[in-house]
C-alpha cells in the first residue's frame, strides 16, 4: 500500500537536496560517483533487483545489471531516465507507487535515496559507453507502413465487378462476393426457398416470426414475381415499429446498456431507458447514421439541441458505475476509460484502449493518443459528488436534464409560486402551535420541500459540463493517476492525420438549450462536438467501415471484418476490402442511410442463397470451411431475445407495446436468493400483459440477470458487446423444457390452437406447425406427433382424475413444450 | 479426433495473426457441450454425428466444456473455495498478536481508510490463543475444531488488496478485478481445464441462507467469457438447479417420452441440414439435461451419509443460543454437498459463508466478539469436518480447500466501540490439501496485525498459485477479448508463492 501523500513531501525534499549537492552538471564519470556507485548503488542492485532481472530471469522484460539494460527498458518502458527520478519507473517503482519492487518488502527509505540520488547523478556505471545508451524514443514513432494499413487508407469507391452468371447480376454487391467465388473455385449455394427466405427476413429484421398468412401469401407472390414481392416484403419490414426494437437491441450490446450502476448497490440509473427508447427510434426513423453519432457524443452541444440530442447523451452514462470507489481519483480515469473505450471501439472499430498504461503493442496508437482523447472527455461531470465520506452520491445537477419547453417552465413557476406562499403559511402557523401541532405541521412542510426539490417535469440521463474552462489533460505514466507526464491537448489520432480539433466553447443552442441555460445548464467546451464531427466525417475511414461491416455482421452472422470492434492489426482482415469499401461508400452518399444498407444486402443473391451444405461439394467443404466467402448462407441460432420473443409471438401473447422504464420477468424465489437483498431493484408484481412485451425492455440490472437470458448468451452489459457468443448448454434446455415461463407459454400456445383450429387433431397439428415454423407437418412428424400425443394422454388419465377434455388438454400442452423446443423454432435456415 | 476438429478453425486465424490467432485453448473452447463437453463430443462420436469435414465448418462454440489438459502436473485437481464474506478478523483467528493484546485500550495513530492517518484506540483480541499440532501454530479459541486441524492448514498472513469497499473488493477476490465484468476464478479454471462430469456443472456456487454475498452474482460471473464459464448457483431450498424438474405434473416416464420424441422430430430436421455439428450438439444437450435431473439431486441427498458423517460436519447441532447465529447446520451441509461435488469430479465449489448485511456476515464493525459468537461456531465444526472426511477418503491430496474473505479487519477499535472497520493492508488466508504445506505459516503483519509486512502478496499472487496448484501457468492463461489478452492476474506481474508449495 502506498502513502502517496507522504512519499511526495519527502520526494520533494529529496529532489531539492539532491538538486544542491550535485548541481546540474551532467557528466557522470567523476571518481566519486563512480565510488558511489561501487559502494552504494551496485550491492544494493545486486542484493535486491538482479535476481528477477539479471542475466537468470528478465521479468517483464527487463534487466537492471546494466546501464544499457535499464535504458533500453523492458516491456513498461526505460528504467530510468538519467538525471530524472521523478520520471525514472525504476523510482517509481520502489516507492510502491505503480510498480512495488522489490516485492517482498520495500526499499528502506535510506535505499530509497540512494537510488534516486544515483539517477539524479546520470546514474553513472564504470565501463559503459554512452554512445549506446540512446534511450528509446519516448512516444511511437508513426510510419508510412502504419498508414498505409488497410483500415486506415481513404476509401476507396471500386468499380463493381461484372458478374459472368446472368442470374446473379442484379446486384452489386453479388459482383464483389462472386468474383472471389470464382477465383478460388467455389460454388455458389442455390437460392433458399421462399419460405426460408421469409423467415430469415423476419427474424433477421424483426427478430420475430412471420405469421402463418404472412408466409402463405409472400409464397404466393413470389412465385408470381420474386424480385418485386421480396422488395415489398423488406419494405414492410423496414416500416415496422419492431426493426428498431431488433436493431436498436444490436447497438444497445455495442454500447454496453444497463440500467443499473453495478457493484454493491447495484442502483438503478434513473430515465436510462429513455436513451433505450432513443435507440429504438432512432433506427425506426432511420436517423443517419452521422447524426446519430453527433447526438450521442455531443448532443448538448449541437446547433439545434433536441430533447432526442439530451436524451442521446446518456451514453456516457450507462456504463458500469463505482458509487464506493476506494480511490475517487482513480475512479473518475476508470470511468474516462470506460467511455473512451466505448466510444472508440463502437465508432472506430479501434480498442484504444490498450494503450492507457503504454503505446498500443499492435496498433500505432501511442499513448499520448489515449490521453488526446481523454480530453476530449475531460471536462464531463463526473457522476456524482463527494457527498459522504465513502460513497458517491448521485448528484441529479450532474446527470440529469430536464425535458422542458416554456410552457412547462411557466406552469412549474406557477405550481413553485403556490407551493412556496404555503409553506409560509405553514411556516407561520407553526410559530404559535402547540407540541401536536408542530410535529403535524413539520410533516406538511417537508412534503412540501420535497415537492420543491423535485420538480415535476420529465428529465434525461445525460451529460453535463462544468462550464467552457476545461482541467489539463496529462499522460498518465503507466495509466497511473499519481504519475502525471507530459501535458496533452484534444487532439485526433495520431495515424489519421493527427490534426488539432478546432474546439469553440458553446452556449447557445437554439431554444431549448437557452432555456436550460436560463435553468443554470453551463455552457460547454464544445470539445465533444468536435470529436463527434471528426467521427461522423466522411473523410474519417473508420467510421462507415466500422458501421457497414457491423450491419453486414448482423445479416450474415459474421463480418466482412470478423471482429466488428477492432479493425486493428489484433483484429483480422476484411475478407472483401473492396465491397467493405463500397458499402462504405454507399453509405456515406445516401445520407447515411442504415435502411439503405439493408436494402442492397437484402436483395442480393448473396444474402438469399440457401444455408443447406452440399457435403458433396468438397471443394467447397475444404477449401473454405467456416464459409467465409459466403458461397452458401449460415445457418443460425437465434439470439436470447429472439427465442423469447418468438416464444411469445406463437403463443399469442406478444403484447406489442413500446418504450418505459421496462418489464420485470418473473424470477423465482431461488433466483432472487442470490442477491444480498432479495428481491432488492426488481418489481415482483408486475401484471402478466407487462410481463408479455419484448425482450428488449427487459429492465437490465447489471447484478441479476434474467437465467433465460443469460443462459442463451444475453451478454453482460458490462463491457462493449460487439457479437453474441453461440453456446449449447445443458441449463438451455432445462429452462426451455420446466421454467415459469415455459409453462405459461406452452399452456396459452396450446389454448390458442385450439381456439383457432378448433377440436380437429388434424386441424390442431396444422395449425401448431404453421405457427411454429410456417410450414404445415410432414407424414413422418404427424405420426411422431400423433402417436406421443396419445401415449401422453394416456398416462395423464392414469395419473389424475381428469375428464377425457382435461387430458387432452394436457398432453397437447406437452406436445407444444415440444414444438418450442425443437431445434428448427431456434435455428433460422 | 481433437486435432482433426481445430486445424481448419485454426487455419484462418493462425498464419498472418499470430497473437490474435490465440492459444490451442481459445479455439478448444469454440468447440467443446455444457455439462461435460468431453463426454457429449464422445457420444456425438460415438453416434456417427460428426460427418468427415464439417466439424469445424461453423463458428459456434459448442463445447466450451471440453475436458483439456493442465500446461504441467497439477498438485490439486479440484477447489473448494470457502469465502468469508463481510471479511473475516485475522488478528482474531489464525494471526496471534500479543502486543496487539499488551497494548489493548492504548492509542496509535494508524492508517485506517485509504491514505487516512488517524489517531485510533488499539483493540486487543479478547480471544485466548494457543499452539496446537506438531506444528505448533497458534489458533485462537473460538476455532476450537479448525485449530485441531492446523497441521493439514498453510496460513498466508501477508496478504494485501487494493480497496477498503466490499463491493470492489469481492469482485477483486473472484476476478482479480475491481472494476466488473471480468471473469471469476472458476471461470478461468472451466475454460482452462474443462469439465471433468458430464452431467453435473463445472462450477458450483453455494450461498448462505440469509441471503447471497454483495453484488450477487457478479461474484460468479463468466465477465467476457460465454455464459458456460460462469458459476451455477446450487440452492439450499426447493430444487438445486434452476428449472430442474418439471412443475406441470408429468412423471419422469413421461418426460423421458417427450424427450425421446424431442430428439426424434429432431433428426427429421437435422437430417436435411448436413453439415452442422451444432443439431446433434443441442439434441444431445436435452439427454444430459435430463439425466442432471437425477444427478444433482442425488449429490444434494445426504441420506446416503452416516450418522458419523453427518456429526462430523456439525450437521446435527443445534445452533448456539446467540442472536442471529444459525448454527453449523446449513454451512455444515453445504461443506458435505460440496464434498460429494468435488467427488463426481466438479472442478470449482464456493461456498458463502455470511450473507445479506450487517452482522448476517463477517463485517464486524459494531462488535467483533458478537460477530464471533455467531459465525465461528457456525463454520467451525463443518470445516473441520470436511479436511477430516476429505483426508480418509483420499481426497484431500488433490483437493485444494481455500479459506478468507473479501479482506481482513483493522487492529483498532472503529469509532471507539468494539468493532472493526475493513482492513485490505493485510489479512489472511489458509489453504489445505490440494498440494499445500500442511502446519506451515507464511509472511508476517506487523506488530500489530494491522498492515502485511514481511514476505508481502498481493491476491493476484494467491490467484496464480491456486492456478499453479491446479497446473496452469497464470502467465499462459490468457483469453482475448477487446484486443488483449487478459489474465486473472492482471497486468500486474504476478507471483506463485512457491514457499506454500509442499
């Protein structure tokens, strides 16, 4: 542990007294040094250093036994820095401040000095030559090589490439994928049947299932005329209210949305949802995409500021959130972390992240870089205040906005005026009242105060500013908020062009931002505006790529670029630069239109093929197993959400409403036992209709997951979520086969069946089957079926006093848990 | 069979991208079934399910489980991890402090919260200490049975963490962490070492019946990894896993005909879509999902068990007359539970002693001798008991125990009463079997067992020794995610403490 406090005073001390004894003279090869050195600082070294960093061990990369070796440094950079211990790691490091060395036990404070002293000296070593103790370069050198690096070049618009196969020419995008087909001999899949094509299309845009009329008639109109019907079809999709659940639902992952702080408490992140409900809208209006990332980053600080542009601000503060942070210091930079990360990764594509403590191993991202975009940041209240002495409270003037207009105001002052005469009347009335009196009286006027303090108007989670002064930004040496280096400003990065933002303080706004400026709302830095429009530039090459391959990503199952948030030399390559390229183009020309995007990827050849493997086809088969090069469709396991929802569609209970602070699944006592306050920040009452909605408004509390969920990959919204793990656990089917939930669905999946069917077992499996997978059963499955449905039936009536209904009842319950559980309800041809 | 399954995924990644192209590990664990990946892959075998060349043909991961070898001989192969949560006293257990007792009632000026020096009054232990075993090493009173136990126990007394929080601090106990969302211990031990049952989870949680530990089950979480590595929370009441058994009312009989027919109308679909190892990977995830339904309520049975058994865990005594204490009953039951777990071959149990808030836990910060009274007593017995039964059954050789809390307690009194307030300077753990030295103490306190002095750890250093017990080199264990490869053990240079070793 270490007392900063008192290891800087003595620091400073040090460094004066040093300072007077060896002057500034630079030249380290006087005698006495050098006795100095043999009688001090070499025993010293040896006794306590080379074992771990000699010529036996050199952890983290280092060696200290010679002066060369501590130059040259290890993996945290140079030891030392001659003449500079404050800059020296080496010093750092035995002061326990970043580093602690020795580990066993700390220097004493006499060995301490010894070492500082000798640094500050030049820390002179008989026989070494100064000729090859270059220290290395501080901060990374950026080369051609770097910028010449596939994702980092302008992009390019590519002509599209001729297609020689007539039925494959349509579309553009067919051109790129099937030109490569050709050069490596692979044959493109056929195309998959209308009804596996309408149920990829609904799932895949909508993330539910079609209804059985809805396959039937695009059945019908494809024959007729395929292109025009599956162009109607997207379309209809596109209009729809649940595209913005299903694709706001993938941003949402990218962004790491919760609604609750995390940690101990675990507190809900009030009006979070709104951002949620943001989201959802913003896909449904088809937002471009440009100023979706304006109104994120900086929409307090936009020309026109919109309720949407506040509201869109919460994405600084969905993240994971500390309110009991041992060090407060420390925690506003994890919390800078969290946003620059995210905004980085989901925006860039880059994990600028890794170079917070050192340069990035992989990426010519210096650290200098990671601290130039700190400031950007830098000037965001942070969450909360030091109200007590450990916690962080929540402070509402930091995050919350209201959502006024004058109106609102003016009826506020008016309800203020009224409530304010009242409680002088109250006020008044105490003065002369009796003990009873006064206590009744007390009570009255702190309802009142509290109505005060609370005002009644609808506010955002969102992001504040102290006003247009801004706190210097420092490199961190080794990420550490005790080390300051170098002074930086907001700056790009550096492998891009590196140039200075241009950065105009902002005060006004529009109306709404002068009324919130007139409700105490201080002007900002105008810092993240400029950032934001460095980002949604299209002369950025990041942005549209890092966009076009996600959206790619989610139709196909896996990228052009296979890791949709780092498109850095960690990541891998894009399989087709040039469509990647052009979808980027295209983008950026129609307005940044995301349903553009969809449109051309949609009614390609390339998107329709089937996802059935010719296993006959061994070229194919061998030469590119995991289909990179899509010459067929994936096959693929619908996400947590989907299943509940596509649960919930079948059986009829869907209830379609939108928006709110969210819905409370049932958890059961079990569940809740997990918490160390059960039940704490989970409404348990919530009425079954509620309890039907998407999973999208699944109140997401970062300490207790839904098991359904979880258990089907739901990521925890802790860090950005670029693509959903696929796995197949037992659990699965344990909660698909006897949850709650399961029982609930089966039962009103069975009653809506026979509602709709009617008492006919034919009739009734038909229509099971139409429902569940858009197809009527197979001969074979009908006596499967058919012959279990009686085998239950049978059993139920030996089991309980059932009537001949009742028993029928129940087995086609147990017949529909079967349905919901196969494996072609989740896995989408 | 393993080799046939990775060269093609392995191919893609491996010869421009060398670091991201990731270890053996990272491409076994795409591959491996829930519960017991090893034995579905041999079942899907042994069914002809795997067609020639299409094993790798997806991306999913579907055996994350898989059982996969250590990188050397391990000492332990399994670990029952006993958490203390709320954060136990070691100056009132295992860490004897005679002058922390002469100088009882004196003032001191002391660190007490972070970089906060006050003047403090010291507060003596009120427990009475005494050697015990050949070994000699000292135990305080109220551990009457555990201090039997002594000479099977290796103490680490230097311990230090990096917050006085418990929220942070817990999450950096099982994650290595203080920021949430990285991986716990037993994750890193699933995903390193695979499952070694097919039919029952890799790593079990147990939680005290007042309620679960602060932040919940954060505690057990998998962070980045898939789900598959994060902890299953085996329940004291009702059923031990969730949505075990059917509510409906239909008979095992019975669901093992829906089952069946399950996987019947199963293979008509697969049948159709050659070529994907995921269908028979789910259809054989129902059939192990169904034997589950026998086998963990049959490791909760402890009907089985003698009588001796069940009284040398402290299962049948009543609970002391003290004000919240509920005896050794349910602590001793989930130590006998984890047993039998560890038994079946379950890689990683945990085990929450203390619950909910306040006194419900080890957080003394009102009353250190009440808090004693009810939680000594409550773990005394069971613990005891399971070093006992795990030893003349065999088990304990390879049976890592591992005992501590989020952090220790400070030797002062908080706020002049008679508690303590959280103390990460220094603390204790011990650990047993599992290829530990038995009777042996390792780095010291200071005086007054207030601050760790001599031989110094960090926790990431007792991370990488309980992975260095279990064969993995906390070095080699990595897992890429947003562009690094992370460790349980940080950034930070870790060290095994090689002098707990036997």
């Amino acid at each position: 542990m270490s007392f900063y406090s008192v290891h800087f005073s003595y620091l400073l001390f040090l460094f004066s007294l040093v300072t007077t004894v060896c002057g500034s003279d630079p030249v380290p090869d006087d005698k006495q040094t050098l006795q100095f050195f043999e009688a001090k600082v070499r025993p010293l070294l040896a006794e306590h250093c080379f074992q771990c960093h000699g010529t036996k061990k050199q952890n983290g990369g280092l060696r200290l036994d010679s002066r060369a070796a501590m130059l040259a440094g290890g993996e945290a950079g140079p030891a030392i820095i001659p003449h500079d211990p404050a800059e020296s790691l080496l010093i750092e490091a035995i002061h326990y401040e970043s580093l602690e060395m020795p580990p066993d036990q700390k220097l004493s404070s006499g060995q301490i000095q010894i070492l500082t002293e000798w640094v500050q000296s030049g820390a002179p070593w008989p026989g070494s030559s100064e000729v090859a103790l270059v220290p290395r370069q501080h901060g990374l050198e950026i080369t051609d090589e770097d910028r010449n690096f596939w994702a980092f070049r302008p992009i390019a618009r590519h002509p599209v490439p001729n297609v020689p196969d007539v039925t494959w020419d349509d579309q553009a995008i067919d051109g790129f994928i099937y030109r490569r087909l050709l050069s490596e001999g692979l044959n493109p899949s056929p195309q998959a049947t209308p009804r596996e094509l309408i149920r990829r299309t609904y799932f895949n845009l909508l993330g539910l299932p079609p209804t059985p009329d809805e396959v039937t008639q695009f059945e019908e109109a494809f024959i007729r005329n395929p292109l025009s019907s599956l162009g109607e079809l997207i379309e209809t999709l596109l209009a729809s209210q649940h595209y913005g659940e299903r694709w706001g639902r993938h941003w949402l992952d990218v962004v790491r949305f919760a609604q609750t702080d995390g940690y101990e408490r675990d507190g809900e992140k009030e009006f979070s949802w709104r951002y949620r409900d943001y989201v959802i809208q913003a896909f449904n209006a088809d937002k471009p995409y440009d100023q979706f990332i304006l109104e994120q980053l900086a929409g307090d600080e936009l020309p026109e500021v919109t309720f949407d542009s506040i509201i869109a601000t919460g994405f600084y503060r969905i993240g994971v959130w500390d309110d009991e942070p041992d060090v407060k210091a420390a925690a506003i930079y994890d919390n800078l972390d969290d946003i620059i990360r995210t905004t980085s990764e989901a925006f860039l594509g880059l994990t600028i992240g890794c170079a917070r403590c050192h340069d990035h191993k992989f990426d010519p991202l210096p650290q200098a870089d990671y601290y130039r975009l700190q400031a950007f940041f830098k000037n965001i209240t942070p969450v909360g205040t030091d109200q007590s002495e450990t916690h962080w409270k929540t402070n509402p003037a930091a995050i919350y906005t209201p959502l006024i207009d004058q109106q609102v105001i003016t009826q506020w002052e008016v309800t203020q005026g009224e409530l304010q005469s009242q409680l002088a009347q109250l006020q008044a009335r105490q003065e002369n009242a009796d003990e009873e009196a006064k206590k009744r009286l007390d009570e009255q006027i702190t309802e009142i105060e509290t109505k005060l303090k609370s005002p009644s108007y609808p506010q955002a989670l969102s992001v504040r500013e102290k006003g247009p002064h801004v706190e210097d930004t420092f490199i961190l040496v080794r990420g550490n908020h005790l080390t300051k280096g170098k002074q930086v400003e907001p700056q790009f990065l550096s492998v891009l062009g590196s140039e200075k933002a241009n950065i105009q303080p902002i005060s006004s706004g529009g109306d709404y931002r002068d009324l919130l400026r007139n409700q105490g709302v201080q002007p900002t830095s105008g810092r993240r505006l400029a950032l934001a429009q460095w980002i949604a530039s299209p002369d950025n090459p990041m942005t549209a790529r890092v966009l076009v391959n996600r959206i790619w990503h989610f139709h196909f199952g896996h990228g052009i670029v296979a890791t949709p948030s780092d498109f850095g030399r960690t990541g891998q390559p894009p399989s087709h630069p040039e469509l990647l390229d052009w979808l980027a183009s295209e983008l950026i020309d129609h307005d940044w239109s995301i349903k553009h995007i969809h449109r051309l990827i949609l009614q390609s050849n390339t998107y329709r093929q089937s996802s059935r493997q010719n296993l006959d086809d061994h070229h194919s088969q061998t030469k590119d197993p995991g289909n990179t090069l899509l010459w067929r469709q994936h096959l693929r396991r619908l996400d947590a959400e989907s299943i509940r929802d596509a649960i919930l569609s079948v059986s009829g209970k869907l209830n379609p409403e939108m928006g709110g602070r969210g819905i409370f699944p049932k958890l059961s006592t079990g569940v809740l036992a997990s918490q160390s306050r059960p039940g704490n920040g989970w409404l348990q009452d919530q009425s079954e209709i509620q309890r039907a909605r998407r999973s999208v408004y699944i109140f997401s509390k970062r300490t207790l997951g839904v098991p359904l969920m979880e258990s089907l990959d739901a990521p925890t919204p802790d860090k950005p979520e670029p693509s959903r793990q696929t796995t197949t656990i037992a659990p699965q089917a344990l909660i698909l086969l006897n949850s709650e939930f399961m029982d609930w669905q089966t039962e009103a999946f069975a009653k809506r069946i026979a509602a709709e069917a009617g008492g006919d077992f034919s009739n009734r499996l038909s229509r099971a089957y139409r429902l569940a997978f858009g197809r009527y059963p197979t001969e074979q499955e009908t006596a499967i079926s058919s012959e279990f449905i009686k085998r239950q039936e049978s059993q139920w009536a030996s089991l309980e006093s059932l009537n001949k209904d009742e028993v029928g009842d129940r087995a086609f319950i147990e017949f529909c848990r079967i349905l919901f559980n196969m494996n072609e309800f989740i896995y989408i041809d | 069979m393993l080799e046939k399954l990775l060269s093609p995924l392995a191919r893609q990644g491996t010869p421009n991208h060398p670091h991201c192209a990731g270890s053996r590990r990272e491409f076994l664990w795409q591959l491996g079934a829930g519960f017991g990946g090893l034995a579905l892959t041999d079942i899907l075998d042994r069914d002809g399910y795997f067609p020639p060349r299409a094993e790798a043909a997806t991306n999913v991961t579907e055996h994350p489980l898989m059982t996969r070898a250590p990188d050397f001989r391990p000492k332990a192969k399994r670990v029952i991890f006993l958490f203390m949560y709320g954060g136990p006293s070691q100056m009132d257990s295992w860490d004897y402090k005679p002058e922390l007792q002469e100088h009882h009632g004196k003032t001191v000026e002391i660190q007490t919260r972070r970089r906060k020096k006050k003047t403090q009054t010291i507060l003596g232990s009120q427990r009475h200490f005494e050697r015990y075993g050949e070994s000699g090493l000292w135990g305080a009173d109220c551990f009457p049975h555990i201090n039997q136990q002594l000479d099977e126990i290796c103490l680490v007394k230097s311990l230090y963490a990096d917050t006085f929080a418990h929220g942070s601090a817990m999450i950096q106990m099982n994650s290595g962490r203080i920021i949430q969302g990285h991986p716990t211990i037993g994750s890193w031990l699933g995903y390193g070492l695979g499952s070694e049952n097919e039919n029952l989870p890799g790593y079990v949680v147990m939680v005290d019946p007042r309620g679960g530990p602060i932040a919940g089950a954060a505690n057990w979480s998998s962070g980045f990894m898939p789900a598959a590595y994060q902890g299953t929370h085996l329940r004291n009441k009702g059923e031990p896993i969730l949505d075990l058994k059917p509510k409906s009312g239909i008979t095992r009989s019975m669901q093992r005909d829906l089952v069946d027919t399950l996987a019947m109308l199963n293979e008509q679909h697969r049948k159709t879509r050659p070529g994907y190892s995921e269908l028979p990977a789910r259809i054989a995830s129902y059939e192990l999902a169904f034997q589950l339904q026998m086998s963990a309520p049959e490791v909760m049975d402890l009907a089985t068990e003698t009588q001796a058994t069940l009284n040398m865990y402290g299962i049948l005594d009543p609970a002391p007359e003290e004000t919240g204490c509920v005896g050794p009953e349910p602590f001793g039951r989930q130590c006998l539970i984890a047993r039998r777990l560890v038994e079946r071959g379950v890689r990683y149990v945990q085990i929450y002693s203390g619950g909910g808030h306040g006194d419900q836990n080890w957080d003394a910060h009102g009353d250190i001798e009440k808090n004693l009274r009810i939680h000594a007593p409550e773990i005394d017995k069971p613990i005891a008991g399971l070093i006992k039964d795990l030893k003349q059954r065999g088990l304990l050789e390879e049976t890592l125990i591992v005992w501590g809390g989020e952090f220790g307690r400070q030797s002062v009194a908080q706020n002049g009463g008679k508690g303590r307030d959280h103390n990460p300077l220094g603390f204790l753990y011990w650990m047993a079997g599992g290829g530990v030295k038995g009777g042996h103490s390792h780095g010291e306190t200071d005086p007054l067992g207030h601050e760790a002095t001599v031989n110094r750890h960090h926790i990431r250093d007792l991370h990488a020794t309980i992975l260095h017990l279990m064969g993995l080199d906390h070095e080699k264990l990595t897992y890429f995610y947003g562009g690094l490869k992370h460790k349980l053990t940080g950034v930070r240079e870790a060290r095994v403490i090689h002098d707990l070793i036997a």
